[in-house]
C-alpha cells in the first residue's frame, strides 16, 4: 500500500490519516511537501527578520553605520534569520523524527511524515509572534498562548520566564498529535511514548531558554 501524503487532512482527519499511514509500504510525495515546508519556514524566518526581530544583539551598530552599512547589515540579517528557517525546519522534522526512531520500533519515514503533520503548528506560532512582536511590541516568552506571562507573575528569573514561556497551546497540540500518531503507529506502551515524547521536547525547550538567556551583545 502507498500512502499520499497529505498535510491539511493528516491534522482534520489524524485518525484514518495514521491508520492507512501505519499498513503502508512507501509514502508517495514525501520529498515534494518536506520541500514546501522547508520553504515556508525560511519565508516565516526571513519576514521575521525583515521585521527585526532579534536584531536587537547589534541595534547599536545598525544605527550607527551610514545608510548603506545599515542596508548591508540588514540584508544580512535576514539572510542569516533565512538559514535559521533552514535549520529549524531540519531540527524539527529530522531531528526529532531522528529521536523517535531511536526510541520506537517505527520506521523512520513514516516518523518524517507524524512531524510533516505537525510542523506548519510550529509555523502558526512563529507567525503569531511576528505579529504580536510588531503589532503589540510582545516578545515571544510574554505570548498570551504561553505560560510565560503567568512566569512572569511568579519569578524575575529570565531564564525561568522564557523556559515557560516556551510551553504554549501550539506546543500542547502537536505532543498531542505526536502522541496520538505513536500510539498507533508504535507497540510500544503509553506511558514511555510519553516520556519519549516529553523528553526530546524538554530538550528543545531548554536549549531555546538558554539561547534566548544569552547575552550576545556581551559575548559579541
């Protein structure tokens, strides 16, 4: 059996959808959707850019250089924020889909295809930060769809506040479709697809506080 892979209905319909996915054979159209999604998170990335978001770790040189030096640096900027769309979408898909593997009895691909289904969430909630980032001046860890707001009622601790502000609804919805897709398509028992699950998101929520509780300009 060859199974079509198709993104929309995978998240309407993730029962049939991890049904046919787990009797198939081979997964047909793979290459070309993990193609688009490459592309639109480098388009998410790059307009985050654009926006100057993070721009923040060298503001002082951009306004101190001429004209022309601020445009080179600009373009530079989302360049960069360009391949870190690259990156993230490869963490997220292969990297993960790489952990599973690791930890499962199930084969690769079809783990490629359970974070084909939930990655545009990951996207959503970028999308939704630009513009609550330009529109409202709200950073990503003070995100209304985030714990991190209610971190910030609780402690002063940077790190802490952008540790929660990293659990959000978006990253709810995909452990749960994660979770939802393992079950049927893993022996492996609930309670340590869990764990398997939690764990490599913990891993991602951590280093991305860590990143965030740097100071660049100091480093730089």
């Amino acid at each position: 059996m060859i199974y079509q892979l198709r993104i929309l209905k995978g998240l309407l319909y993730p029962k049939r959808s991890f049904f046919q996915l787990e009797k198939a054979e081979s997964v047909y159209d793979l290459r070309l959707k993990l193609f688009l999604l490459f592309l639109m998170s480098t388009l998410v990335f790059a307009v985050s850019g654009f926006a100057g978001i993070g721009s923040h770790v060298f503001s002082s040189e951009l306004t101190e250089g001429s004209s022309g030096e601020f445009e080179w640096l600009k373009s530079y900027f989302i360049a960069g924020r360009f391949i870190l769309g690259l990156f993230y979408a490869a963490l997220i898909i292969f990297f993960q889909a790489l952990w599973f593997w690791t930890l499962t009895d199930v084969p690769y691909s079809k783990l490629v295809v359970l974070q084909a289904f939930i990655f545009p969430i990951l996207l959503l909630e970028q999308a939704i930060n630009i513009f609550l980032t330009v529109q409202l001046n709200l950073p990503w860890s003070s995100s209304p769809f985030s714990l991190g707001p209610i971190a910030q009622y609780m402690t002063d601790k940077r790190y802490f506040i952008y540790f929660l502000g990293c659990i959000s609804l978006f990253k709810v919805w995909v452990i749960s479709i994660q979770l939802y897709g393992l079950r049927i398509l893993s022996r492996r028992r609930q309670l340590s697809l869990f764990g398997i699950v939690l764990g490599v998101h913990l891993i991602f929520w951590l280093g991305s506080a860590f990143l965030a509780f740097l100071d660049f300009k100091k480093i730089l």
